[in-house]
C-alpha cells in the first residue's frame, strides 16, 4: 500500500550555494498554510552526476511520500537541467522564464560563465563587508570608541534590545559599518546622552523593545536578577525612548521584528546604501 | 535632447524586506556581462501611497536614462502591482507564474496574510538563529571551552583564515553552532592537535587558504611582520594541511570562496542540517 498522509518533500536545488533559490522557494511555500512538508536545500549540483544521484533520491522520496516532490530550480546548464526534468516531481525553473525576457529587454545573451550573486564577484564590495565584520566586532557595546569614526551608523538602547545582531547582520548583509554603544543607568537617571556620543549624533540610531519581550529575553540571561525584572525593563525603555525623542534619534522598535525585518527597515530609515 | 549612455535603473521592488527579490534579481543580472546599470533596492511598499510614489520615481528614472529601468518585484497585493505596472518600465513580477504553479501543485489558494520567509515565521526556529549567533561570538578564536560541547561544529585553522565570519554566518544563516579555535606556532611544530580540541575530534572541520592570500590578509593587519612573512605564511598552511590530513580533519580551500560559499560547502560536507 502507499503511504498518504506523509510530509511531501520540497527540494530547492542549485549548482551554486543554494541560497537565492531557497529564499524564493520558501517565501513562496510561506504563501500557502497548513502545509505538512520537509524541506531539503541541495547545493553545488554542477554536474550530470550529481543530477542523476540527486534525480534517484528524488523519485525515492516520491515514493516514500506517496506525493511528488516539489523541486524548485536554478540549474540553468540544459544537461543538468534534462536530468532533474525527468524526474517524478514538479519541477519549477526559477531562472528560464526570467532569463528569456531579460534576454530580450538587455539585447544580449545570457551566460552561465560570468558571475554569481553569491560568490565573490566584486572583490572590493566583498572585502568591505568582510571588514565590516570586523568593525562591528570591534566596536560591539561600546569598545574600540576610536574607531567610531568610521562607523555609518551608531545604534543604542537598552541591553539586549538585539544591537549585536543587528550590527553583524548589517555588516554581512549590507556592507554597513554598524557600531552600537548601550544605555546605561545612568544615561536614564541623567536622562542624558553619554558623553562618547555627542560627535556621533547624526549616525545615532535607537531601537527599542516591548519591555515584557524585554524581560524574558533577559530572563533566560540573568534569571531573576533586578536586571530582568519587569519593573526595571519597563523603566529602562521608558527613559530610552524619551531619550530618543528629547535628542531627535530615529529609532525602531523590534519586539515582533526579525533581524532581517529590522536591518531593512534601518536601511530605509536611515537613507543608508549598501557599501 | 535624450541622454543615451547613462547607465540602467534596475529597481527590486518588495513590500516586505526586499531580499528575496534583491537575491534573485541580483542572480538573474548576474548571467549578463559588461551591464551599465544602477541597482536600488525599494522595500516596505506596502500601500498604494507608497506605489504611486515610487511610480513616480521610476518613470523619472525613465526619463533621466534614456531608457526604460528593469523593475524585479515580489509585490502580491494586485491594486499596489497595478500601480507599479504602469510605470514606463519592464517589470518582471518573480512571483506570479509560480504562486499559480503550486496553487494548483498544492490544491489551495495563496495568501498574502501568511507569514513572510525573512520574518519571524517560527519563533523557535527565530531563537535558534540569534542563539547561534550568541553562540559564535562566545566561542570565538578559541575561548568560551565550556562551551564547546553544544557546539554542531568547530572550525580549525591559521588566524586569519575566515573562521569567525564563517561562524557568524552559519549562525545567522542556517542556526548552526559553530564554535573556533585558532591553530598556533605550538600546534604546528608538534604536528598536534591543541589538547582542548581532542575531545571534539567529530565536530572538527578546517579551513585552509592559499599562502599568497593569507599574506596579503595578514599585511593588511600587521604590515611588514614575521606573522605577515611569505615564509610564515607557507609554514602555517603547510602543517595545517598535514595536521587535517594526518588526523582526518575534513577540511576545505577558501582562496577563492565567499562567505556564502564557504558555509554552503561546510553545510554538504559535514552533514550539516539547518537549526
């Protein structure tokens, strides 16, 4: 008997890293609720080889499932491709359709001998990010202040209001050289900025938080210290964001946001572009 | 008289972060050589107000180059893509044909009200991804050995090689908990592993890099050092390489390789899956 209620699987394949078909396939499928599916990302798919290993576990999955895969594409070798085409599954070429009309928008071939978005492409672009790594690294809570110079932007709040992250991620993501300072008691008593800021104020950027987030972000940090304490959450957002609005600080809140969510968001906020 | 050699608008168009379109529209360009063109990135257009501005933007752009601009859009709501339709341009809408697939694939209708893949769609998965990253910083260049024993992996290798944004970046990427440890002048001389690491002899993975470029890395930090020397360099590289070898250490070449595709190849290789 074949089995029916089974997850269907979902392939995004590539003969590269995986990671542009993967975003495409998942905000689709993110399109469609209650799915029962298991995903699989298969990289590097640059041979006619792998393509038939790959093909073999494809049908094997179909009729484990039950239900043809879904694989999604953006082989664009045309042996590879005829290979993964036979199998038992849908098959959606992601590239095809987009590549014929840019083809005939840009008056020239394709070829899949130039470039990839995720490799090193542009070796100047790709060492600014890398270094912005490093300066988010080396300027992360408030060290490395000599470097601060350099920095396209500044962020503060709270701690724990997810500065790090944010900073790295807008450094790998964007090239952006993302520095973060956090507030302090005594910037809320004073209700002041700290005094190693005052030059960077047109790079200040603040986020803030929901102080109930706050508190179990915290908690699982430092249980049941006066740190984590509701009351001490609350009082600590309050004074950040009166600071952010008595000094003209934009700022972002981040309690249901994601650290893509967020940095996009700063990006636009800010008028920053990529480095 | 019409500018004619000014350089192509190309516009990705999202009404969410923009990264999914920027990914594939950035893939797509990157299969044409030799392109004049300017890329910008439109995110959060998630009104008709925020449409119709942007129509305007576009179609001075038009104007400006002499040629219509390429507009890459994950837009979904039909009266802001309408919006964004009229404009002087060549929009490729990246996910009209393949929503309409898998509707009929998958038998039910999509929904643009269902969760967004760079949001938080799944807290837990969310919390993961930031704990990795927590994770990475805490293990970094060799501290935090309390830690190891929750890590998925652990990155070997010369200073400089790439392993802390490697780390980062299997953390922020794909939840992975990777942990680093420096390879020194002691290691290299006895041909041994550090003692510390012996105990995690399954999660070891190394990285290597081409002496010449380690030079060049490593100038740029401390120019004119012994630890910057050609000589030094080769040294290192050298027994790391017998050290993997001889112990049976996995490892992969990073000369050439972006972060990207540095971890998608560490992900295959060691069997990683996606936190």
């Amino acid at each position: 008997m074949m089995p029916t209620d089974t997850k269907r699987s979902i392939f995004f394949v590539s003969d590269h890293t995986g990671l542009t078909v993967e975003a495409l396939g998942h905000s689709l499928m993110a399109r469609f609720e209650e799915l029962s599916v298991r995903y699989e990302t298969v990289p590097f798919i640059n041979s006619t080889s792998k393509a038939r290993e790959l093909l073999q576990r494809v049908n094997q999955a179909a009729l484990q499932d039950g239900k043809r895969p879904i694989v999604f594409s953006s082989i664009t070798n045309p042996e590879i491709l005829a290979i993964l085409n036979s199998a038992n599954a849908r098959v959606l070429d992601l590239f095809k359709t987009y590549l014929a009309e840019l083809e005939q928008e840009l008056g020239q071939a394709s070829s899949s001998r130039v470039g990839r978005y995720h490799g090193i492409v542009d070796l100047a672009r790709y060492q600014q990010r890398m270094q912005a790594i490093d300066f988010a690294l080396a300027t992360d809570d408030g060290i490395g202040l000599s470097n601060y110079q350099d920095a396209d932007i500044v962020l503060v709040g709270v701690s724990r209001a997810g500065k790090t992250p944010t900073c790295l991620y807008l450094g790998m993501q964007y090239g952006i050289r993302a520095a973060n300072y956090p507030l302090a008691d005594d910037d809320f008593e004073r209700l002041a900025l700290p005094e190693e800021l005052v030059p960077f104020h047109n790079q200040l950027f603040g986020l803030t938080i929901d102080p109930l987030r706050l508190q179990q972000i915290r908690q699982e940090r430092k249980p049941n210290s006066y740190y984590a304490s509701l009351k001490q959450c609350e009082f600590e957002v309050k004074q950040a964001e009166k600071l952010f609005a008595s000094k003209g600080i934009r700022f972002l809140n981040v309690t249901a946001s994601s650290i893509e969510e967020i940095t996009a968001g700063i990006m636009q906020m800010a008028g920053l572009e990529r480095g």
